[in-house]
C-alpha cells in the first residue's frame, strides 16, 4: 500500500493522470497545463511566471518521488516536467490564441529536440534531472517567441 505522500506525489508527477495516456503522454500533459494557465492569465504575465516557478518547485518534488518509487530514471509517465515547461513558455507569450498556440507548439519542439544545453540537464540528479530539461526548453521558446513578438509576428 502506497503512503499518502507517494500517492500526491504521482499524482502531481502525472498531472492529474494525464501523464498515463498511452499515446503522447507529454503532449497531454502540455494540453493539460492549459486549464491553469487559463485560471492564472488574468493576472498577467507573471502571475503565469509565478504559476511555472510553483509547478517547477512543486515537480522537483514530485519526481523524486515517482523515480524512488518506480525505480526508473525518468518515467515517461512523469509530465509534471511539461507543465512547467509550457508555463515558462506562456508567460512570454502573447495571451491570444495565436500566442498560446505558438507557446505550446515552440515548447514541445524544444522539449522533443533537446537543443543545448536540455540534453545535458536531463543529467542532474533525480527530480532535477526530470524538470531542468523541461525548463530549459521553456527557456529556448521564451528566446524564439521574444524574436517573433519584437518582429511583429505576433
């Protein structure tokens, strides 16, 4: 029987579940992000920045939970990491539908291709490991969606 602390830790590690769809469990997790950047946004832009740094603090925790208890490195099941990740990402963008799709779509590209220094991140320890990648790839689309909006692009 699982103790209560590993319960709410995979629970916050999966996002609510959604990191146990079968199919792009990070893409859900991403989508599921969205009800709390919505529930934030009125607040402005960083109220959303607060929001990624909580849910940033919040999954290193939660990791190293889920990765003590499945004993894997980084469980594909953990997207908490993507939570974060997609909030960094949003608190630069616009809050239009165009700036939330171009938030999402840089974030995962980022998140799937890993540009420097992601990759090496994923190699912290534990619960660091797990959601420094995820950052670094909000980070990266931060850069591109600052570039687009200064071209006026969006």
């Amino acid at each position: 029987m699982k103790s209560n602390r590993t319960r709410a830790g995979w629970v916050l590690g999966t996002w609510f579940g959604c990191g146990l769809s079968p199919v792009a469990p990070g893409t859900v997790g991403t989508l599921g992000t969205l009800p709390l950047y919505y529930l934030v946004r009125g607040g402005g832009h960083l109220a959303v920045l607060a929001a990624a740094l909580v849910v940033t603090a919040i999954g290193v925790w939660a990791s190293n939970v889920v990765v003590a208890d499945s004993k894997e490195k980084d469980p594909q099941r953990i997207v908490i990491d993507e939570s974060a990740g997609v909030l960094i990402a949003l608190a630069a963008a616009p809050m239009t539908t165009r700036g939330v799709i171009a938030a999402v779509f840089l974030f995962r590209l980022f998140d799937i291709t890993k540009p420097p220094p992601c990759r090496r991140l994923e190699h912290l320890p534990a619960g660091w490991g797990v959601m420094m990648d995820d950052v670094g790839a909000g980070v990266w689309a931060v850069l591109v969606l600052s570039v687009l909006r200064a071209v006026h692009v969006l």
